[in-house]
C-alpha cells in the first residue's frame, strides 16, 4: 500500500480545528468542507499548504465574497449584504456548479423530522447536506451534514470546527443546541 498525498489529506486537513473565520461566513465555511469532500484535487491543495489554517481562512473569505457579490461564476446575480452571512440559494447555486443535477433549498421548519429524513436520505449517497439553523423566529446559523452514524446524523458544526452528532427527535423538538440555535429552518439538498 502506497501513502502519500492523495491517501491522507482528509486526515491531515481535518486534524486541524477548521473554524469559521468570522461571526457571519458559516454559509461558506461549509460550502469550502462541501468541496473539499467532493473535490479531492481541491482538498489536497488547501491539505498542501504550509498553514492549513491560515489557507482555509482565505478559501472560505474568498468563497463568502464570491457567493454573495454581483457575479458568482462569470453570471451576474442579486448581491446579498455579506454581514447578513450566505443565503440559502447561494448556497445551493455553489453546490449546482459541481453536481450535475443541482440543488434546491428545502424548508423543513414546520416539519423538523420528515426534514431530518431527507437530510439522512442525502447523506446516505455521500452528499453533503447544508442545514439552517436557528431560533423560533429566523435561521442564524449553517451546518454541514455529513452522514448518519448510530441513529444520529453527524454534522460539521463551523463556529467550533468540530463535529456534533444531532438526533431525530433534537429535530423534531426543535431542541439542536448547535452554537445555541435549536431550530432546523432549511436543507440544501440535492436535487
């Protein structure tokens, strides 16, 4: 068995504590994880870097920019105001560019558990899902589902850059206590 590179990266890269870098890129911090799980030429690169930290940071600062400014892969779009953090279209426009079906945005927060099934149904095809979170009252906050694992599903969480395992009924509670938001809003799930 030959190691090198191509073999270990994703050990490498995710040893590391990758936090968001600011109180607002979660959107795109997830969307930097996202590909670097999909795109493996991607993640060895940010895995290469001298700081892996510090590359991070600037990926996911670019990738913020990028996805809510005028033009996001050479097409004009409706900017977002980026201290508002990444709106969940973008996001699923970002992930359409590397999946051939595309995504859409799924609003799950009147029914938590029937979202929480889609969510694990979208993981199961080792798919990322991204999940909006928030209070009562309006989302705050972006997840990363990575997969189920022993009946709970298994989340990339960006404000603390460590992985939090979040079950059905947390959902359909609306009790997630994920960076202190408990409500599950919306899911960008492939389509």
């Amino acid at each position: 068995m030959t190691t090198g590179p191509r073999e270990d990266w994703p050990q490498r890269v995710f040893r590391e504590r990758l936090v968001q870098p600011d109180r607002v890129s979660c959107g795109a911090t997830c969307l930097v994880v996202a590909r670097m799980i999909e795109d493996h030429a991607y993640g060895e690169r940010i895995g290469a870097a001298a700081s892996i930290p510090d590359e991070f940071r600037a990926e996911v600062l670019a990738m913020h920019r990028r996805v809510t400014g005028f033009v996001d892969h050479g097409r004009l779009q409706l900017p977002w105001p980026r201290a508002l953090g990444t709106p969940p279209w973008a996001v699923a426009r970002e992930l359409g560019e590397w999946e051939p079906d595309g995504r859409r945005v799924r609003w799950i927060r009147i029914a938590p558990a029937a979202g929480y099934d889609a969510v694990v149904a979208a993981t199961r095809a080792r798919r990322p899902v991204p999940v909006y979170v928030g209070n009562a009252w309006m989302p705050r906050h972006v997840v990363l589902a990575l997969g189920e694992e022993r009946g709970r599903l298994r989340c990339y969480e960006p404000a603390r850059g460590r992985l939090v395992d979040l079950g059905r009924e947390d959902f359909r509670r609306s009790r997630l206590g994920v960076a202190g938001w408990d409500h599950a809003w919306s899911a960008v799930l492939p389509r």
